[in-house]
C-alpha cells in the first residue's frame, strides 16, 4: 500500500493529506522510479521548492470531488517555473461527488496546463495506478545525467535523524560520485 509507506504520521492516514515530504522507491515495468511526496499546504513552500529542483517532473494531483485548490496553484506554479513536464491526476475518482469532467475543465482554465489525457484515480482502492506508474515513465522526462568523472556536486533534498542510523541526508547528485564511508563537504550558495 503505497499511501501507507508514504504518509506515516497517523494524521496523515486518518485524513489522506500529506503534512511532511516523504521520499520513496519503486519498480515498474524494468524501471526505478524515485517519488517525493510534498506537503499540499503553502506553509510548506521551502520544502515543495526543494523537491521540484531534485526532480524531472510532476504529478498534479486533484481531488475529482473538490477540484482545484488554492494551495495546488501555488505548487503547481512552482513546478512550472521549474520547467517540469506536468502530467494531471483525477484522484478519488471513486467518490460519489466526483465530477471528473469538471474538474477537467477547471484544470485548463485555472490552472492552464491541457487536461485532456488527466489520469483517473483512487489511491485508496488502486484504480489507475498502473496508468500513473506508466505516465511517470512515458510522459516524464528520464533523469538527467551529470559527469560522474566531476567532482560531487548534488542538491541536498532532505534529512532526517534515525535514532539506528543517525542522521540521513537525502540528495541528488549532479555531477560525480557518493560513496560509503566516503568524506562530504557540505556547502551553500
């Protein structure tokens, strides 16, 4: 259950909102597909900001029952900026109050992105996921590749302490290579 591995607060489950970033791994179809799940709310902006520069593109998701949200302009805006390719999800298209067509239309004329091939969905009974899987690897850009013979360069996303592990950096690496036990200079521009 992908919603579950994704948001872990009990919040977040019981309300089927996403309060922190999460990052997680899957395969499809001989691919690896890295996904970061973000915060909807605007309080959240860095951390949204910091996962649209770590990434190829995004998935707009959209309640089909409640449209367009005020917050989803902001995030949204901030992937345009970030020159993602933008591929729209119809999500709890399985509710009674879901009104797909509408919300459709809301997408292009609020939004301005085409929502014509907008993927049908329900994360809570899996409807459609297959379709979105096959949209991140078909529509979506494959990740772009640096010089591995550079010196390291990459963009810190997130981090995290785990009371086993110690502190947990998650990035993407730009140019060069990372590797277990291997010194890191952390810097800032």
């Amino acid at each position: 259950d992908g919603a579950a591995t994704m948001d872990w607060m009990e919040q977040e489950q019981e309300r089927g909102i996403t309060i922190t970033s999460a990052a997680t791994t899957c395969h499809w179809d001989k691919h690896e597909i890295n996904i970061i799940d973000t915060p909807g709310h605007v309080d959240f902006a860095y951390e949204v900001n910091r996962s649209l520069a770590a990434c190829e593109g995004s998935l707009l998701v959209v309640d089909a029952s409640q449209g367009v949200e005020a917050q989803t302009l902001a995030n949204v805006y901030q992937a345009i900026e970030n020159e993602h390719e933008i591929v729209p999800i119809l999500n709890k298209i399985d509710l009674p109050a879901a009104e797909p067509d509408q919300v459709r239309a809301q997408i292009e004329d609020v939004v301005g992105i085409d929502a014509t091939d907008a993927i049908e969905a329900s994360a809570k009974s899996g409807f459609g996921i297959d379709d979105v899987l096959e949209a991140i690897v078909h529509r979506l850009p494959p990740p772009a590749t640096g010089d591995v013979n550079a010196p390291l360069r990459a963009l810190l996303v997130d981090s995290w302490y785990d009371v086993y592990l110690g502190v947990i950096i998650l990035v993407r690496v730009v140019d060069g290579t990372l590797k277990q036990g291997m010194p890191v200079r952390m810097m800032a521009a």
